[in-house]
C-alpha cells in the first residue's frame, strides 16, 4: 500500500503544476512493485502492470517524466466512450507487442543459460535464436523433432532445422522481420509463402498514437487471401505439420474456430497472442466469400468469458492469469471486478482501476444509473448514453464508491494519504462530497483545511496545496452544512469558520447559546486550559465534560481572538445578540453558582431590565427590538434577575456590601435599610416591566415574580 501511495503523492504534485503536468503513471506503479522483495506471485503484479503499460503505449518514462511520446490524463477517454474501432485496434496491438517481447526474453534467456547447446553461432539477425532456442528445445518440433521418410516429412532447411516451427516462434516473438528473412531464404521449399508474409507484416506495420485515425484493414487484397484460402485448402491441411498449419492461419485467419492449434498453443499467453492476432477491427464489411474467415475482438472476448476464470487456473492459484487476459481483450471493467473478488489482491485492484480511470479506460455509472453503494454494474453506464455505437450495456466501475471504500482503510490514521486518492476524482461535484465526508470522519480540521491566524489571514491546509481556492472553500462550507445537519454544531462553527462565512458562524452559535443559556454550567470557564492552536478548535477548553461549558468557550475566545473578523458580519443585529448571549451566559454562570452580588452586577451592565420606574420607557422600547433566541429565555431572565434580587434582599446584614444598580459596583452605601429599599424598587420594577412588554410567559412565571416581589415586602 505505501509503495502504491508514493506514486499517487508523486502523481498529485503534478497534476496541481500549471497545465497539468503529464505522468507516467503506470511506468510509475510498476517501478513501485518491482521495488518489493521478489516472489512469483509478486512477479505476476508487475507483469500485470507491464500489459497495462504497453497498451496505453507508456513509452520512455524517468521518474515519471516521459521522454518521448507524451500521454496526459483522460488520454483515451474521449475514444473509449465512443468505442472507437482504431482505439480497439491500437490496444490488441499493445496487447501483441507485451505478449510478443514477453516470450523473445524468454527466448534470449533460455539461449544464454544454454550457449553451449544452443550453438548460437556468429550470424546477426533473431532468427539465429530461433534456430539455437529449438535446438535445445526438441520437443518443440513436429514429432518431437524425430522424423522418418515419408511424404509428410517437415520442410527443413539447409541445415536440416524444420522450417514451419522457426517461422511460427519468429512470429511468436514480434520478430516478423526476422521470419521474412527465413521466408526468403527457403522460398524454392515454401512457394508464395514469402510473398505472403510480406504483405501481413505490410498491415500489421505498427499503429501510430492516434487512436482517432482510421484503422488498416488490416487483412491481404482479395486475391492473395483467396490465394492464401485456397493453398491453406488444397496442400496445408493434408500436411500433419502443426506450425505450417498455424503459420497460414495467421496471415489469412483460415482456421479461426475454437480449439484448433491446440498443439502447439500449450499456454494461456500462447492462446491469448494467437487470438489476438487473428483480430480484425474496421468498419470494412467482407466480400460473403470471406466472411467466415473473419475475426473480431467481441469474438475473443465472448470466448474468454465463456471459458471463466477456472479455465485458465483451475486451482485457483493464480488469479492474476485470467486478470492478465481480461485486461489484453480489454474487458477492463469485468478485470477489475474480478481482481475485486480476488482478497489478496484488492489493493492491486483499486490501482489498476486508478491507471485505467486516470487514461479514461473505464466505464463509468452516470450520476442516476445505479445506487452510490454499488461498485459496479451493467448497462446506463456514461459511454452507453454517449456511443455513437457498439454494443450496449456496457459494464461500469463506481470509482467514487471504489475510491472512498479503500481509504477508510487508513482515513483515521493516514488522513493526508486519503486525501491523495480522493483528489483523484475527476468529477468535481463527487471529490467535493468525498472530501467533505473525509473531513468529518477523521475530525483532522487542521491538517486538511488549514487554520486562521489572529490576522486573519489562512495557513493553507493539505487540501489547498492540490485544489484552487473556490474548490477548497466549498469543500469547507459542505463540510459545516453537513455537520450542522448532523447535530455536529460546535464542528459547524469550526468550518464555517475556516471558510470565512461569519455570519453563519455567529448564527450557529446564537442558536446554540440560546439553547442551553439556562443551564447548570461546569467548572469555572475563567480555570479552562486553552490550546496554543491559533485556530478555532483552539478554543476548546480541555477539561470540561460540559457541551455549554464548551459552547460558551468557543464563543468567547473566538470572539477575543478574532473579533476584528467576526466584526466583518454583514447583518449587524446578528452580532450584537451573540455579544448579548455571552454576557447573559456569564450572568446565568453566576446566578447557579449562587454567586449573587457578581451576578446583579453583571445584569445591570447588560441592562436588560430597568432597575427603576425612571428607566421603563426605554427598556421596554428595547424589548421589542431583541432577537426570538433572547426571548425564548425572556421569561427564566427575568425569574433569575428576581431570584438574584431576593436573595440579595434575604442576606443582608448590617455589615452586608451592596451592590447598587445605578452604579454597577460593590461597596458600603448606606443603611440596612437604604439597601432594602433599592432592591425592593428594583424588585416592583421588574414587575411592572413583565406586564408591559405584553410577553407571553409561561403559566407561573408571573405569579413567581409576584411572590419573590412580596417577599421583599
């Protein structure tokens, strides 16, 4: 997994360069596997790899940087939604090639391990491996290479070497040079063969990287195929020569059925490279005479499917060989289901997935074909509503549901390589989502969306480093709209924050405020430890199990560290009731603490209420001017402000201090006496003032207030 994410890293660092920087992505992946201790079940990964790359046509990649040809993201896609006939064709030709250099390696290496038997001699050319590699593998020949006189002999050159099989492995290998040569030298035994060969490798000449271009028809003019129809018929399928038979069958396809060449097709790359071979990939309609003798890729797929993966591993040991077939017949999305299935080799699956999606070879769900739970699936796929043609229903692979399964893997501790993948998504709309759901999930508010500093001024997060600033913020608003919908309020304010919409964060906390602003409060808030974080979740006291102690926290040093920001809110009503809402927090602190004298006094500086008959008018004017979140707690306002005043009144002593209301401070003003009556005033005007705001109060509130009034009496 860490060798895979490296890439991916590497492969986001240059995509956010201007223009989009090309990577060779799949070179890259492989490199990253062939770096992992070898084994044979790890050498198949990194063979899987090396199709891939040679289908796309990765060519001379460094670290990543191509060298000559260059493939950049959704390379194909426009082609492979089309289903075009010369993007087919260009990837059975990618196909061929890693098949063909596959086996020419083993090939050279089997004639280096073996010089001495080989007899490679001095001469240049393949075929002298050829010859030197059936030399020490016999068994290979007709016959096992043993011959006896008769009319179905095997043509044999100069030197006695049967002909047929060298001209089939010179093939084998991609080497149709090579068997020209052969051809050519032995054209007195072999007749038109030669002539015939030349006018194969003529169409099947290697493609250029425009997959738009219309494809060869890749097949001989009329007459020579007839001509090659009819030797086939009338001289080759009397011969017991397995490799002469094959030989004819490539260059005009004369025995395409199942199960022919069986002899000599001993393994599935050898059946896979033939079949890949015979294919033929235009819009050409054939003459009737030829029709049978015709090939399409369809066809081999329809063979693959039918055969099923036990066909190819009967035991089941080896996944990867019927993975490795369903990639060359470019059935890519059942390849990576399949590979899905396969529990050892999950985590290969979702980056050949990432390949193929990153170069647009894959078939993906449209936004309403199936539900956002499934993988994959059949039909209403993106290329069926845009082909032009080809078959429909094609399958399809969800790579925002792939993608977003495989980093809860290690979202909770590799948040930053989670992000990674996700910004692989090239749908906007889905990677906003997927990272939204990711920020709330692992809570890493910080290291992905960054912080405010008191300046104001942000500290990018990991998610700024790959994605434009608008993306960035809306990630940020989705996040805090989704945990505001969750319940999550203190989460909301974080990230409303981080995306600098104020208003909502003092909404959000007015709201809450108002919730709980009558509550039993914790610990004392003036003893919280706070975090040295210059941001918001700074804020958080740490020793408080207290979700008001908490709230009214987070309000209050939000507002001491970023009061010139939250001073930026547009609707200025907002505002003042969230300085109200504090300061009511504050006095409600007091009052359950039965801290008395600090609380009247925290009340008269808030100056809700009149403290005498003087000041009635004006407050009452005041009152119809604040916001429903203060008056949904009108009615426990003015009880506590009565409370407070009983209590004040029950406790004096000739030595009490008071606290006068026209002054707000705590002191010795005059007799026991003198403070009775202040409190008694402040008491009669508070309910004079409850019955001429025409305030709906709750069933006793009233009659309390009258009570404690009289008890002051």
């Amino acid at each position: 997994m860490l060798t895979y994410a490296r890439v991916i890293c590497l492969l986001n660092e240059k995509r956010q360069q201007p223009g989009g920087h090309p990577f060779g992505l799949t070179t890259s992946l492989q490199e990253s596997q062939e770096e992992i201790s070898p084994n044979p079940a790890h050498d198949q990964v990194v063979g899987c790899w090396d199709l891939l790359r040679c289908m796309v046509n990765e060519q001379q990649v460094v670290r990543g940087e191509f060298k000559h040809m260059v493939l950049r993201e959704s390379h194909y896609q426009k082609a492979y939604q089309q289903q075009s006939l010369g993007l087919r064709r260009f990837l059975v030709a990618g196909a061929r090639k890693f098949l063909e250099k596959q086996y020419a390696d083993f090939v050279k290496q089997a004639v280096a391990q073996d010089r001495r038997e080989a007899q490679l001699g001095g001469k240049l050319g393949f075929e002298r491996h050829i010859r030197a590699f059936l030399t020490i593998y016999p068994h290979l020949l007709p016959n096992g290479g043993q011959f006896s006189a008769g009319a179905d002999e095997p043509d044999c050159d100069a030197t006695g070497l049967p002909i047929w099989p060298q001209l089939f492995f010179c093939l084998r290998c991609g080497k149709e040079d090579a068997a020209l040569r052969i051809a050519r030298e032995n054209a007195a035994v072999l007749g038109n063969f030669a002539a015939f060969l030349q006018e194969y490798i003529h169409q099947v000449s290697p493609a250029s990287g425009d997959v738009d271009r219309e494809p060869q028809s890749f097949r001989p003019p009329d007459g020579m195929w007839q001509m090659i129809i009819n030797d086939y018929r009338r001289f080759v399928r009397q011969r017991s020569d397995p490799y002469m038979h094959a030989c004819y069958t490539l260059l005009g396809r004369c025995e395409v059925g199942v199960g022919v060449h069986s002899q000599i097709l001993t393994s599935a790359q050898d059946f896979l490279w033939f079949k890949l071979a015979l294919v033929r990939e235009t819009n050409e309609v054939l003459p009737h005479l030829f029709l049978r003798h015709d090939y399409r890729l369809q066809q081999l797929q329809e063979l693959v499917l039918d055969h099923g993966p036990a066909h190819f591993s009967a035991d089941g040991t080896q996944p990867l060989l019927y993975f490795q077939v369903l990639l060359a017949t470019q059935q890519f999305e059942e390849a990576i289901r399949y590979l899905l299935s396969s529990s050892q080799h999950q985590v290969d699956a979702v980056h050949f997935a990432v390949a193929l999606y990153y170069y647009g070879l894959l078939s993906l769900p449209t936004p309403d074909s199936a539900p956002r739970d499934l993988l994959y699936g059949q039909g209403s796929g993106v290329d069926d509503a845009e082909s032009s043609g080809g078959a429909a229903g094609r399958p399809w692979i969800n790579m925002e549901r792939l993608l977003r399964q495989y980093v809860r893997l290690f979202a909770a501790t590799d948040p930053l390589d989670a992000m990674q993948y996700l910004n692989l998504l090239q749908d906007p709309s889905q990677k906003a989502v997927a990272m939204r759901d990711l920020v709330l999930q692992t809570r890493e508010f910080e290291v992905l969306l960054g912080a405010v500093r008191g300046d104001g001024t942000r500290q990018p997060g990991c998610i700024d480093r790959f994605l434009p600033p608008h993306e960035a913020r809306n990630i940020m608003e989705l996040a805090a709209h989704a945990a505001l919908e969750r319940g999550l309020h203190q989460d909301a304010v974080q990230l409303y924050f981080k995306a600098a919409n104020y208003d909502r964060v003092v909404a959000i906390l007015n709201q809450q405020m108002s919730r709980m602003l009558t509550g039993q409060p914790g610990a004392d808030r003036s003893s919280v430890v706070e975090t040295g974080a210059s941001d918001v979740a700074g804020a958080m006291p740490q020793h408080s199990d207290s979700e008001r102690d908490r709230l009214f926290t987070l309000a209050n040093v939000l507002y001491s560290r970023h009061g010139s920001l939250l001073s930026s809110v547009r609707h200025r009503d907002l505002l003042r009731t969230f300085h109200l809402l504090r300061r009511l927090g504050k006095f409600f602190d007091h009052y359950h603490r039965h801290q008395f004298a600090e609380a009247l006094q925290t009340a008269t500086s808030i100056g809700l209420v009149p403290v005498s008959t003087a000041e009635m008018a004006e407050k009452v004017d005041a009152f119809r001017a604040l916001d429903p979140t203060i008056l949904r707690n009108f009615a426990e306002i003015l009880i506590a402000h009565m409370t407070v005043l009983h209590s004040l009144y029950s406790m004096i002593t000739p030595s009490s201090p008071a606290v006068t209301p026209q002054r707000g401070m705590q002191g010795r003003f005059g007799s026991e006496q003198e403070l009775r009556t202040q409190y008694r005033e402040q008491a009669r005007a508070l309910v004079m003032f409850s019955g001429m705001i025409q305030f709906r109060m709750p069933g006793d509130a009233n009659s309390r207030l009258v009570q404690l009034s009289v008890f002051m009496s």
